[in-house]
C-alpha cells in the first residue's frame, strides 16, 4: 500500500509521448523526401507509420515514423514481411 504522497508523486512522472508531434511529422516528411519509404510515391499518409506500434510500447519519435503512401501502411499492418521491412528501415536510421 502507497501513502497519498507517493501516489501523487508517481503520477507526476511525464511519460513518453507515444503520438507524433506536428514538428515530428514534419522532421519524418522531410528526411524521407515527402514520398513513402518503401515505394516512392507520392501519394502519402498525412500521419507517419508507428514502426513500433504505440500497442508495443513505440514512441512518438522520429527514428520510429517512416513516411507511407496507404498501401504499403496497409501492408504494413497486415504482413509480417512487410512489417520486418520497416523495422530492417528503423534499423539503418539508428544506425545514421
């Protein structure tokens, strides 16, 4: 059992954003060139692909966003080759 100071004190703790900020997203457009990472189109999603889903403990920051037109984010979600292509892609930018 916890005294009512530390409850209040834990709940202090900021926890890591798990959504894309505007600057975020703007960051991940422009270091992949405005077009999806995986194809080159140009058609792409107005939000950045969760290479670590937020479900799994992914964060909001750029080295885990990649740029995505719908189907390759569609992909993305549905086929585990696809799903370790973008992770082989998360593994290149951490290692810039």
């Amino acid at each position: 059992m916890y005294s009512k100071e530390q409850q209040l004190r834990s709940s202090r703790i900021k926890k890591k954003n798990k959504n894309f900020s505007e600057k975020t997203k703007q960051e991940i457009f422009e270091r992949d060139d405005w077009k999806c990472v995986r194809c080159e189109s140009y058609y792409i999603e107005s939000v950045p692909h969760h290479i670590i889903y937020k479900s799994q403990g992914g964060t909001g920051e750029a080295t885990n966003g990649a740029t995505v037109c719908r189907d390759c984010h569609t992909l993305a979600h549905s086929r585990k080759d696809v799903r370790k292509w973008f992770e082989g892609f998360r593994e290149q930018l951490l290692r810039r």
